[in-house]
C-alpha cells in the first residue's frame, strides 16, 4: 500500500550550515559538535540522559550552549542552569522551574519547589500533561552539577529519573570527571571534551594574530606569530598553563617582549631562533600566567614594611555576617527566657542590657534573716554553645542591629517597631557562615534556611568579644551572668 501524507525522516542530522558556523567559532571541536547534534536533535538520536565532561576551558559548556541555541525552534527547546550559583539544593530546584517556565513561557511559576517530587510534579504539568507538537523534546542542562554546594546524595540519580518519567526531557549534566555509574540508571552516553593538544593549541592562536609589526609584512607576522605560539607552550604550557585562556593570556603579555628587538631593528622577523634566545629570560618567567601574583621588586630600605597576610574575622567578614555571628553568640550563650528583658524596647524606648540576672538568689535562714545562697552559677560564655532556632538568632539580629549599625539607625530612625526585613543578602551571609563552619547545623540534613533548624555557633568569646569591639560593640554587656 502507498503511504499517505509527507513522509518523516526517520534519522536526520540538523542543517548541515549551522554546524559549521559552529564549528568554525569552536576550532578543533567537529567530532563533539556532530555527537552533540545527533544526542540532542529531536529528529536524529535523541537520548534521555547525557554526560559531558572534560578539564577546565575545553568548550563543554560554550559549545553545549551555542548548539542548542541554534536548534531552538518550534520542536526543541532548552533551559541552562549552572549550578554552582545555587546555594542551596532547594534553591537549585526553584532555578529549574524558573528557567523552564521561562523557556516555554509558562504563565504562572510555583513559589516554592523544596524537593525533587515536587519537581517532578511541575514539570510534569509543564512537559507532560500539556500538548506539544509532535516530536518535540526539551533539553535540560545542569552546569558544574558535580559542585553543587549543599547535594544530598541522591541528587544526580533523582535528576537522571526525571527524563523517564517525562518522556519527552533530556538531561544533560556538564560536568569535570564523572565518577563511573554516578546516575545510577542504565546506559548513559558519555561525550569527552579533551584537553588541547599543541597543534590544537597553534590552529586556535593562529586564528587571531596580533597587529602586524612595523618592520614585517602581514605573512612575516603570521608566521612568527603561529611559531611564537608553540615556543610558548613547550616553555609554559607544559609545566603550569594547560588551558587556553591561560596560555593566550602569557602568549599577549610576552608578545611585546618578544618582538622589541624588531622594533629596535637589531633583529628581523625572520630570525626566530635569535629571537628566543634573546627571550629566554621572559620564557621561563611563570608570572606571565597570572598577572596577579607578579612578585614586587626588592626594597633598598631596611626598614621597609612587609605587608602582612591577615585572617582575622574582623578584616575578613562584612558588616552584616559579623552582626549574624554575634547574634548568633548571644542566642547560644543567653537563656531565651532573657531575651524579651534584653532586647526589648516596648517600655524603654531602648533595649535593656544586663537586666538583673545576677545569679545569685536569697534565702530565708533559721533566724528570719535572709542570707546569700551558697550556690552559685558558672558563667554561661564559660560553657560550651548550646543549640538554638534559627529564627531566634534572626529575631535578635533584626532587634539589635538597629542599635549596633548606624546606617540602620540613620534609616529607620529611633522610632519603635522599625525592623529591617529579612532579605536574600542575609540568607546569603548565613550560608557563607555556615560554609566557613562558623555556624553549625545541628543534626544535619533539611533545609539550611529552614527557621526551625537548630544551629550552634562555632566560634569562642576571644574571637567574639575582638569582632564585637571592631564594630563598637561590647558583647558582654548583653550576656546574662
């Protein structure tokens, strides 16, 4: 019987001029375009998860992302999440949803997306249970998912079940060296992005040379430009500059050197050999790599300073962590029971410190007369730590910043009742604490912003009471004793 209706391919490769535009913005990388093109385009091989990895500066996510550019349309989209710009694992869930709706202009976006089922449920309703063109896939691609800070260890096993229950999704993680059956799942393709050889390294350079020198022709200059390039790499590249970016960035910082004989006209063009000797000293000078750690000339003073690394608290942190962190202080080493008595400005007007909590109690003796008790409290900031809510330290800070920070007292003035929302920047100053292991999470696991998670400070009262002193604040004056 002859079939009726246009005839679909069964395997077809995307437009053959798109991926040599491609390749030609990405020299050297035909081979892991063309595998790109056929494990991502909907009418050739698509597949439901995809590995790439590679070193540093190999293309992986530049070309990952020019790619699926170019083939975005009516029956492919995409979403790139990079992930190391998530925090947290819930913060990557709701990038994912964003992004999404975003790619597929979805009306309405959950405000929360705390785990993977609920996940699984959104794009189920923007992926699955909603018509699409036939044929259509959507590309999903987590970015330097093997640095994801806060991953529980089911993260990428969860991520890779996704494409089979959606079945029209493929996952695509980028990341540096995968360690084997990570995803946990069947067959997963795997597409290698290799480090750069030295031929790779010269046909890359060559496609940008410098501005032809004054006393050589364009040829001249090419030519010493492309033989330049390698001796550059067997001098550098080898032992330290095994990147591109790093070892273009010593090819444009050493050229000028390297040229300022022809410039001089004591050498030509011509003369490379005399050149690298002439050289040699910039050739085996390490700096060129980074430029930032180029090392100062000696002084001829004896009694010059040598600047001193310094890893103090009080120089290293910002203002509003080193607020966070003694917050955190008194709310581990402050009954609760105080913390309406200290910080509280209903009836003063100004918070109260130190109020009356002595420790010491009096009793009645036999004889009718009271005398003092012979038990006596050891001070708290003498203890260890205990656990508080994080919602507590919050309330702390939020009340006694106004009275440590003179911006916050220039702008909410000395009126009650005027509190500082709680924004993203202090969320995100908690994090870097608890990144720093200055608070820890008791028990571990959950959510770290959740506001019922106990935490416990990790820092001592020497290093507290010289951070509170380098914002004005003596911090025994608002312990109880």
């Amino acid at each position: 019987m002859e079939q009726v209706g246009p005839k679909v391919p069964i395997f077809e490769l995307p437009d053959e001029l798109r991926l040599t535009l491609i390749a030609k913005e990405f020299p050297c990388r035909e081979s892991q375009i063309r595998a790109l093109a056929t494990l991502l385009n909907p009418s050739a091989a698509p597949c439901r998860n995809l590995v790439v990895y590679g070193t540093e500066a190999t293309g992986k996510t530049a070309i990952t992302t020019a790619l699926l550019a170019s083939l975005d349309g009516d029956s492919l989209r995409h979403a790139v999440v990079n992930s190391i710009e998530c925090i947290t694992a819930r913060h990557l869930y709701e990038t994912v949803v964003g992004k999404v709706a975003a790619a597929l202009e979805w009306e309405t976006v959950p405000p929360r997306c705390e785990s993977v089922s609920q996940l699984t449920v959104e794009l189920s309703k923007m992926l699955k249970y909603t018509e699409r063109p036939e044929g259509f896939r959507f590309v999903l691609v987590f970015d330097g998912i093997d640095h994801q800070r806060e991953a529980p260890h089911t993260l990428l096993p969860a991520l890779a079940r996704l494409s089979e229950i959606i079945p029209s999704l493929t996952t695509v993680f980028i990341v540096t060296s995968p360690p084997p059956n990570n995803l946990l799942t069947t067959f997963v393709p795997h597409l290698h992005f290799p480090t750069y050889t030295k031929p790779e390294f010269i046909s890359i350079l060559s496609l940008t040379p410098p501005p032809t020198i004054s006393n050589a022709t364009a040829l001249e200059t090419t030519d010493l430009w492309s033989r330049f390039v390698g001796a550059v790499h067997d001098s550098l590249s080898r032992s330290a500059s095994r990147t591109l970016p790093s070892l273009s960035q010593a090819c444009q910082t050493l050229w000028p050197k390297f040229i300022a004989p022809i410039i001089a006209r004591t050498h030509t063009a011509k003369e490379f050999s005399k050149l690298v000797v002439q050289a040699r000293v910039h050739f085996q000078d390490e700096s060129l790599l980074d430029p930032t750690l180029s090392l100062a000339p000696p002084t001829t003073t004896a009694t010059a300073v040598k600047p001193v690394k310094t890893t103090d608290l009080a120089t290293l942190l910002p203002t509003t962590a080193r607020f966070l962190l003694l917050s955190a202080y008194l709310a581990s080493h402050n009954p609760t029971k105080t913390d309406l008595t200290l910080f509280s400005t209903f009836h003063h007007g100004r918070k109260r410190r130190r109020g009356g909590f002595t420790g010491i109690t009096g009793v009645a003796g036999r004889g009718g007369r009271k005398n003092a008790s012979q038990h006596r409290k050891i001070a708290r900031k003498l203890l260890g730590a205990h656990a508080f809510v994080l919602e507590r330290m919050l309330a702390i800070f939020t009340a006694v910043r106004t009275e440590w920070d003179e911006r916050s007292r220039h702008k909410f003035g000395e009126g009650l009742g005027k509190e500082e929302e709680i924004n993203n920047d202090i969320y995100m100053s908690i994090a870097t604490l608890a990144s720093l292991r200055l608070l820890v999470k008791v028990g571990g696991g959950g959510d770290v912003m959740d506001l019922g998670g106990k935490w416990r400070v990790a820092v001592g009262w020497e290093v507290v009471r010289g951070l509170g002193r380098s914002v004005g604040v003596e911090v025994e004056e608002w312990l109880t004793e």
